[in-house]
C-alpha cells in the first residue's frame, strides 16, 4: 500500500493486545495507525479517528457463544452464575454479550485462539468465540449456544461492526484521507488480484486451512472494508452509543470521523 507522505511498517498481534496497546496499556508506544476492536474505539476519541476504510463489519459475521454438547445449555439464560471465557474485555464480541446475555456470569478473558481447547477441556463451561473459530469449533467438538451477532442484527436491522482502523487525529487532515484511500485502495486490489495475497495470509493464519482462510476472508472482507458508507457509519455509532446506555463504553465526546 503506498501513501503519500507515509512509511509503513507492519506489525501484527491478537486484537486484545492491539487494544490494550492503542489504550497506552502495555510497555510498547501507542501505535499512529492500528486496528482495534469497534467497541474499544470509543475509548480513542480524544486522540484518535475511526478510518472508514479497512473495517471489518457485515452480516452474519457475529460472535458465537460454545460449550461442550452434554453441557445442555440451550440459550443464553442459561449461563448464568457459569464460568465463560471471552476474547477480552474491550472487544465488541466482549459488548454483544453484556448486551444479550444474562447478569451474573464468571468471566475470564484469554487469546481467542485459547478458547476453544480450554472450554473443550472443561476448563471453563463456555466460551464466546470470534474471527475463523466460527468455522472451527465443532471440530473441538464444541456446540453453539447463541449467535450474538444475529441477535444483534434482529434488533437493529444492522450490519454489526467487529473491527476498525483508528489513527491518530494529530496527524493532520490530509495524510488522514490519503491513510483512507490507500487502505481502500489496497483492499480493491486485493479483491482483484486474489491469488496475490493467498501466501501472506496461509503465512499469518491461525487456521491454517486453505479452506478456512476463504470462509474468513468472504466472511470478514467485504465491500464496507472499502467505505463505510452511510448505513456501516450508523452501525458503529449505534454500537458505541448503546455501549454507553449499559455504562460499558464511555459517551463519546468527539466525532469518531475525519470530519
């Protein structure tokens, strides 16, 4: 990707480390460009703007919530008072089911990829699950117990947003457009030219099946990864400001937007 006035070197991390990082939280400096949960963003807004380029958010591309078959949960309610391991507790998957689910539950948060072995072991009764392990989990022989992103579709009629690309607002009008049509451009040309990408992303992919990469990518990289538009805009502001309504997420006191 080539952007005027910009030098690009990447780095790549689970998405709690990249939140807690782009929170100051971690001994590394706060990053001028990174993705983070959508849900975290609104704990940004003082510093940094949401990209609309680059995001992950769509239909049917919501966290599950799993747990072993003879657990015989069958709904959200219940797992009440039950021990439940989650990818984070600034994740949107994190927000979703504080949304939906029951008050009450024992939560400890863990590597996404962690989840599943651990809630397969019985270490915890279940686990809410995101990126590819939607494709995965019944091969750690794991059943779904809720789909909080259809959950949250049925309520407002909207694309639910996983994840953002935030930059620093300091970096000035301009270089924060052209940041926005790079990354747009990029994806472009990564819909055009797949075969082009295949080895980088088999290189960093949890899941290391061919197939599986295809789901998560037709899944989770769609034409809102190249502009928003208005209804991916209304869907992340719909997310943050129902955060706040629950006293999750902090009542944002800028505009997530360039402008």
């Amino acid at each position: 990707m080539r952007v005027p006035g910009a030098n690009f070197s990447i780095y790549m991390d689970d998405i709690e480390a990249l939140n807690r990082r782009a929170l100051g939280e971690l001994s590394a400096p706060r990053l001028p460009v990174t993705k983070v949960s959508a849900a975290l963003s609104a704990f940004l807004l003082d510093e940094y703007v949401v990209l609309r380029a680059g995001a992950a958010l769509g239909r049917g591309v919501g966290p599950l919530v799993v747990a072993r078959p003879e657990s015989g949960f069958s709904s959200l309610a219940d797992l009440a008072g039950k021990r439940i391991a989650v990818p984070g507790l600034r994740t949107t998957a994190y927000l979703l089911l504080n949304l939906f689910a029951p008050a009450g539950l024992r939560i400890t948060p863990m590597r996404f990829d962690k989840i599943m072995p651990a809630v397969a072991d019985g270490e915890f009764d279940a686990g809410l699950i995101i990126h590819e392990s939607r494709f995965t989990y019944p091969d750690h022989g794991l059943a779904q117990i809720a789909d909080v992103g259809a959950l949250w579709e049925a309520q407002t009629e909207l694309p639910l947003p996983l994840g953002v690309i935030v930059a620093r607002r300091e970096l000035g009008l301009p270089l924060l457009r052209e940041l926005e049509r790079g990354i747009a451009d990029s994806v472009r040309y990564a819909f055009a030219h797949p075969d082009e990408s295949r080895a980088y992303v088999h290189e960093h992919a949890q899941e290391l099946s061919e197939q599986v990469c295809a789901q998560h990518i037709e899944l989770y990289v769609n034409p809102f990864s190249i502009e928003l538009g208005a209804q991916g805009i209304t869907a992340i502001e719909t997310l943050l400001a129902r955060g706040a309504a629950v006293g999750i997420l902090p009542a944002a006191r800028k505009s997530p937007w360039i402008d």
